[in-house]
C-alpha cells in the first residue's frame, strides 16, 4: 500500500465496496465515492457510520477529516456503514429513485425483523407478504407449494413466539396475502412495505439514553416531525414532545443539551448526555432532519424536478417492457393451451378410429 493512503470498507445494505483513499481525505470525499459508485442522487438522506473510540455509534462529519474522526493504525482497514441518515416524512411523495427506495426497503425491513422498530403482528405479517412480493414476484399455483418460505425469515421473534403458532401457519397467512399482490411490481411492493412502515411508532425515529435535571433514565428521540422524550420503558408513548415548528433553538455544551421553545413563555427543556460526543451527535441529527422539513415547505429544486421527471420516464418504460413481456408470456400460455386441446382431440380422434375399426373387423 502506498505511504499515506488509508483502506477503506464501506458496507451499503446490500453491498460492500472498498477504497484506498489519503490519509488526509476528508468525510465527503469519501461520502462523494460510495455515491458515485453505487449511482445514488438523493444523498441528503444518507451519512457514514461507524463506531468510536467509546464504543459509540457515531455518523462521520462529511466536513472534517476521517481520520481525525475514525483514527486506528494506518495497516488498518477503517470500517463504515452507509445509512440512511434521516427519514423522509412521506416516502410515496419524497423517494424518488428506485436506488433510495430498495436502500429504505432493506434497512427499514432489517430493523423491522431484528425488532428495532416496534411492529404488531397483524401488521408484520401483510409486511412479510410485500417482502414476499419483492423477492418473488407473482405467486404462481403449482410453483409456490407449500413451504416454499421455509428458509427465509420472514417474521420478528417477537412475534413467533408471542403466539403458539406453528411456522407453516405463519407460511400460510403470509401466502394467502402475498396471493393478493399479484400484479404488482417489485418497486411497488417495496413502496407499499415502507408506506405500511412508516406508520409505526419507531420508525425513523433515532434514540439515545440521556437523564432529566433529576438524574431520572429517559430516552430522546429525534424524527422528521421534531424531538420526542420517552421513558425509559417505553419507546412508544412520548411524554413530551417539541415539534420543529415550536424550537427556537438548540444548544450544547459538554454534557448539558438545551432544547429553547419558540414561546419564551415555556421554560427551556434540558438533559444531560452520558458523553458530549453523543450530544454532538444529536444536534447534528437535529439539524439535519429540521433541514429536511424546512426542504419540505419549499417548491422542488431544479435537480430534484429534473430527478422526479427522469424517474418518471423510467418507470413508465420499465412498466412497458413488462407489460410486453406478459403478453407474450400470455400468448404463448395460450398457445400452449391450444397445442394440448388440439394434441388431445387428435388423440381422441384417434381412438375412436381404432375402436370403430376393431369394431367393423370383428
């Protein structure tokens, strides 16, 4: 390896790139490469994770160098992870690429199984059918025998073992709504999971352990609509909440992070951190999802009109090669048809010339 350059591994949800890059490159060079390479537009949901000298959590600032942030030993390689950073509010109206969208799907249905976000039976299973639908396409009778689900997972533990079912119960429900997707393209599929998704409490939503004034264990956290505050067993039922509207302004320092309300009438919300790097973290969270819904107010940008046509066009061609493909899978289904009727009124044609024929001879 040349003298400073620096290996990099970056694991997106469904791949892993590596990078040699200078020991002086900074967070958005890096960020710029893996978007370059995986042909991703709409990189303001998106940051770089990785983990920090504390055992942290923490997303890389595009603006400073990495290895001020990430530090380790130059024959390291330094490890990351690409996420989504921030969630859109509503992702029919925001997600525009199919890219951003199979980006959600993935981390979104990973959280959703490994029970990060909280999720009702009755709901995991219709999400399980979609996920069913974008991994298989139509369901064909004949082809998708019972079991055909057997090895994939399909369901939270939490949910399998709440109820005693048995797994090809679970297979069958799941299979009776995936019965009804028929028709319905991959990306809708995908599109309908998060749509369902986004409905549930936990989604989108970033957490972090922090303490009241009265030392008492509560749970911050940050969405697209604001900042919420939790109990500690509780991660569902917000206590107190500060929509974006309503902040004036927030602030840090070392431990201490102050929540100003836009009513100078109502006192100012504090907390205290464990470490002052989470609460740099927060605040960049903060700034980025009120960023986001500010973004939201305003007339599309160029770029973003200009995506939203592109897509557009590319969905409806997409859709167009599909339609002619099924037509012609139609077609020849119906020409199969006819071949077996007409091969089976051959063969009874010609059965009934052998039986008249044994009949006239004897």
């Amino acid at each position: 390896m040349p003298k400073n350059t620096i290996n990099m591994r970056v694991t997106t949800m469904d791949a892993e790139l590596e990078f040699s890059v200078q020991s002086n490159t900074k967070g958005k060079q890096l960020f710029d490469q893996v978007v370059k390479t995986i042909g991703l537009r709409e990189i303001w949901f998106f940051g770089l994770q990785y983990v920090d000298s504390k055992g942290y959590t923490s997303w890389l600032n595009l603006e400073k160098k990495v290895t001020d942030q990430v530090g380790g030993k130059k024959s390291k390689t330094l490890e990351f992870k690409f996420r989504a950073k921030f969630f859109p509010h509503d992702v029919g109206e925001e997600l525009i690429q199919d890219i951003t969208l199979r980006l959600f799907y993935l981390q979104v249905k990973t959280a959703i199984l490994a029970d990060e976000y909280f999720c009702p039976p009755e709901t995991s299973v219709l999400l399980a059918s979609y996920a069913v639908q974008v991994k298989y396409g139509d369901f064909i009778e004949g082809y998708h025998s019972p079991g055909f689900l057997a090895n994939d997972r399909l369901l939270p533990s939490r949910v399998l073992n709440q109820f005693q079912i048995k797994r090809e119960e679970w297979e069958d429900k799941i299979t009776k709504w995936f019965k009804e997707h028929r028709g319905m393209y991959r990306e809708d599929a995908m599109m309908e999971y998060l749509k369902l998704a986004q409905d549930t409490e936990m989604y989108g939503v970033n957490y972090f352990e922090i303490q009241n004034k009265n030392k008492t264990p509560l749970w911050i956290g940050v969405d697209s609509m604001g900042i919420n505050f939790y109990p500690k067993d509780d991660k569902l039922t917000p206590k107190i909440g500060f929509p974006w509207a309503e902040i004036r302004n927030i602030t840090f320092r070392d431990k201490k992070f102050t929540i100003k309300p836009i009513d100078k009438k109502t006192a100012d919300f504090v907390f205290f951190a464990p470490h002052a790097s989470m609460n740099k973290t927060v605040l960049a969270l903060c700034m980025g999802n009120h960023n986001l819904y500010q973004q939201r107010a305003k007339p599309d940008t160029i770029e973003v009109q200009q995506m939203k046509e592109q897509a557009r066009e590319e969905k409806m061609s997409k859709r167009q090669q599909r339609d002619k493909l099924l037509e012609q899978i139609e077609a020849r289904e119906a020409a199969e048809k006819r071949q077996t009727q007409f091969e089976e009124r051959v063969r009874e044609l010609t059965e009934e010339v052998t039986q008249r024929q044994g009949t006239g001879g004897s």
